[in-house]
C-alpha cells in the first residue's frame, strides 16, 4: 500500500444513528427539561457568588450531592429571603442545561428557608456577630428626651401603625410629627428604613425642615419572614450609628428583631413606643398644680415656724436700755476727759515746732540755694559736652557718607551711559532693519506674484492649446458637444498658434444640396 493514500474509511458499527455534540447536548436538554418542568429541592446552600451582572449563583447539596443553582438579575430583586451559604432553604425552579460545560443546573424563582429553625439559626449567628463588634452595648444607648420637639417616625404611610401613634401622640401630648415612607416588608424593606434613619440623622439642626429629637422606627406583627427586613445587618447598623435617640416598635410584644437591640430603647408595640415618646399633658398639669399647693403650704409653713422662733429668740433677749446703758456711761466719761486731752496735746505740738523753727535761718537757706544753682551750672555745662559731641559725631558720619555718595554717583552714571551707549545700538539696528523691511516685503510679494502668474499660465487653457488640443466656438460660445456644433451658424476652432473659422448650418445646407464645400 503506498504511504500517501488516505486510510481507508471505518466500517460502520451496526445500525446505531449518529449524532453530533450539539444534536446530543439538544436531545438532553429537551429530555430534563421536560422531564423537571417544575420542581422544588430542599438542601443546603454552599458557595455564593454576586457578579455585577446581577445575577446569583450559588450551590445546593446535601451530605451526597451538590446542584448548581442560578437566579437571575430580575427575579433575584424579587426575592424574600436571600441565599446565603450555610442556611437550609426549600428552592423552587426549574432543571435546565448548560451545554457550554456539559452540566445541569437549576433555574431557581423562589427561595424559602427550610422551617423557623434554619432562619433562628441564621439570626442567632447575626447577632452574635454584630454583637461581638459592640453594637448591643448598653453603653452605647442614648437616653430618650423627656418632651420632643420634633418625632421622627419610619413606617409605612398606608398602615394602621402611623394613626395609632399620630393618634396616642395627639391624645398625651401635641407634637410635630415627621413621617419618613418606607417599605416595611420585602426586598427594599432594608435599605429603605436604613436610608430613613440615616436621612433623618443628615437633617441639619436649625434648617428649613425641623431635625427630630426623637425616632420611632415601628412596623406591625407578623411572621418571621414579614420581619426579616429588620434583621438586616444594613438596617442594624444604621440603628446603632444614630445620633438621634431611637425607639424600636418592629412587631408585637413576643416579636424580637436584631433592630431592638440596636436601639436606645425597644418598645413592645408602636403604640408603647408613642407612650414612651411624650408624657401624658394633663398628668405633667395636675403634678405641676400639685407641686405649685405643695409650695405654697412649704412656704407659709415656713414663714409661720421662723416667725414663732423669731418671737422665742425675741423674749429671750435684754432690754435695749440694759445693753447701751455702759457704752453710754464709757461715752460721757471720755467726753469728760476730751477737752484737757485736747489742749495737752495742742502744747505739746506748739513746743516741737517752736524747738524746729529755731533751727530755720536764713543762712542756710542761702547755703542750700548756692548748692543747687552749682547743681544746674554742672547740668549744664555736662549737657552743653554732650549736644557738641553728638553734634561732632554727626558730622564725621555726614562726611563719610558724602565720600562714599561721589564714587556712586560716578557709577551711577557710567551705567547709564552704558545703557544709553546700548540702546542707540539697538535703536539704530531697528531703524536699518525697519528701513530694510519695506523692500524686502515688496520682493517677496513681487516673487510670490511671479510664482502666482507662472502657476496661472501653467493651469491656463493656452498651454493646452500647445500640447495639440483645440477650442471649438459656434457663434462666439464654446461648443462641448455636437448638438451645439450644428446648430451653430458659424464655428470657430482655436488653435495654439491662432483661429481658423469654419463653416457652420450653411456649409451643410450647401453639401446636402450637392455642392463642392469643404470643411475648410
């Protein structure tokens, strides 16, 4: 056999059809699909995935097996409880494959956790988490104002939760009340009660809008799931970072969500949680007029008991007469004794001044006004050395400074003339080339105007007529075509070297009628 021919074709293998990879991969398809239309598994979620597309991805299985599931972008935003890995959920969907990677997978529309204990369990493991961060901290609670001004409330604007608490609110005590609209079950349950809360938060003290003293975050009972928006980890933080006081009121009174123990204080029904918010008007009136009889009596009682010790302490004391009757008698026996003191005194004084008069004479009244002229004269003339060496000394530096203003100057005006020297150089350059600009101009425009001309010639149709072509006119227009060059009267031809006329309609007439024209 030669080595170069093709091998010879394989004998077919009984009567068994033959299919293509794609053909198979259909045939499949079709076969699980119509056999899975609609079906519900209960396992195990395992690995999530979140591309950007939207889309979720993630596996299901058990101690055996593993499925791969996929919800898409839509209906993956309508979903009450998201997948994530390790919860038990009940999936609902449909089998399909996927022929790009010779797998099957689940098309998944519902997610629904697998009983009460799979969600306890998945909350229990969220609030130990979050808990472990300090969130839950007692610490961290704020103490509710004692009378709001401004109550803000996240709920829904449809429900009978936001007129029960308008309602306790106006029956205790009259107050401006902000209504945030959310969606309190669902998917965008979460992110809009946090939103709320963050929004209220962002209300600047002092605004347009009156920023709350207050929140009440408040929804009415339900499941586990209805209240699965409140267990969301966005909506727990949002909670704990508040600066505003915040009361929970999510559910009844046997309804626990991870937002209560966020908040400053959790109430066990919206309506409580109005209760806690205001105090009850008329109570705050009776106990102010309580505290208002009760000062009164404190006051008049009061003044009674110290004015009943005001007249004990009052017997218990002497007479007037009896306490100022000695300082009167020590007053009459010094004014007794003032006037000889006085005089004494007054002859004593007269004798030291006497004994100190006699000591003042003039000559040493001359002696001490000797002393102090020489004083001045020394001044003086010490004043008079100090004005003329100062005098002397300003001098010296005026001279100096004299000395040194001549060389200066001398500088001064060798640089100008430097510069002057310059300047007329550069003045004189400017003016040969300002001279020299104009004829320049005129011969670049004449060369450009040259350049122009030979470029017009060149383009021109005379060079044409040089190069063997020809210009036909009938009648002095130029003919392009043989219609116009019979119809013409009288033709023209143009050549390079000169014109030469032909003949026109009459030329024809004379060579239809036999005549002996010529074209020339």
């Amino acid at each position: 056999m030669d080595l170069f021919e093709d091998p010879p074709a394989p004998a077919p293998q009984g009567n068994q059809p033959e299919y293509t990879v794609s053909e198979l991969s259909g045939a499949v398809k079709r076969v699980i699909e119509g056999e899975f239309g609609l079906v519900r598994v209960r396992g195990e979620v395992g690995r999530v995935s979140r591309p950007a597309s939207g889309h979720l991805y993630y596996d299901l299985k058990d101690d055996r097996s593993v499925i791969a599931a996929i919800t898409w972008k839509g209906q993956a935003g309508r979903l009450q409880v998201r997948p994530e890995e390790g919860m038990e959920v009940i999936v609902t969907g449909r089998m399909t494959t996927f022929p790009g990677q010779s797998k099957y997978q689940l098309i998944v529309e519902e997610v629904a956790p697998a009983g009460a204990g799979a969600l306890m369990a998945m909350l229990e493991k969220r609030r130990v988490a979050l808990a472990a961060e300090g969130l839950f901290d007692p610490g961290r609670k704020k103490a509710i104002p004692f009378l709001p001004g401004v109550i803000g409330v996240v709920t829904s604007p449809s429900g009978a939760v936001i007129r029960d608490i308008l309602h306790r609110v106006r029956d205790r005590f009259p107050r401006h009340v902000l209504v945030w609209p959310v969606a309190v079950q669902g998917q965008a349950c979460a992110p809009e009660v946090a939103a709320a809360i963050r929004g209220f938060n962002a209300i600047p003290e002092g605004g347009p809008v009156p920023r709350p003293d207050v929140i009440i975050v408040a929804r009415g009972g339900g499941s586990l799931e209805d209240l699965w928006g409140f267990n969301e980890e966005i909506v727990v933080r949002a909670a704990a970072a508040s600066r505003i006081p915040l009361i929970s009121a999510v559910g009844h009174e046997t309804d626990t969500t991870l937002i209560d123990y966020a908040a400053d204080r959790r109430a066990p029904t919206p309506t409580a949680a109005a209760e806690m918010a205001v105090p009850v008007r008329l109570d705050l009136v009776a106990g102010v007029e309580g505290l208002g009889a009760r000062a009164v009596r404190a006051v008049a009682q009061g003044v009674g008991a110290r004015g009943q010790r005001l007249r004990d302490l009052g017997r218990a004391l002497p007479r007037p007469e009896t306490l100022t009757a000695t300082a009167a008698q020590k007053l009459d026996l010094w004014a007794g004794r003032l006037g000889a003191a006085l005089g004494m005194a007054a002859a004593k004084k007269r004798n030291a001044y006497q004994a100190k008069a006699g000591l003042v004479r003039p000559e040493l009244l001359l002696g001490l006004v000797a002393h102090r002229r020489r004083d001045v004269a020394e001044r003086a003339r010490r004043l008079e050395a100090a004005r003329d060496l100062r005098a002397e000394r300003a001098g010296m530096r005026l001279q100096s400074l004299a000395a040194r203003l001549e060389p200066a100057l001398l500088r001064l005006r060798a640089g100008a003339e430097r510069d002057l020297a310059k300047g007329a150089e550069r003045l004189a350059g400017l003016a040969a080339r300002l001279d020299a600009a104009p004829q320049a101009q005129r011969l670049r425009l004449a060369q450009r105007l040259e350049a122009l001309d030979r470029t017009r010639l060149t383009l021109g149709y005379a060079e044409t007529l040089k190069r063997g072509f020809a210009v036909v006119r009938g009648d002095g227009h130029v003919v392009t075509g043989k219609a116009a060059a019979e119809r013409a009267a009288v033709l023209e031809i143009e050549f390079a070297d000169g014109r030469v006329a032909v003949g026109g309609k009459r030329a024809r007439r004379d060579e239809a009628g036999g005549g002996q024209g010529s074209l020339f």
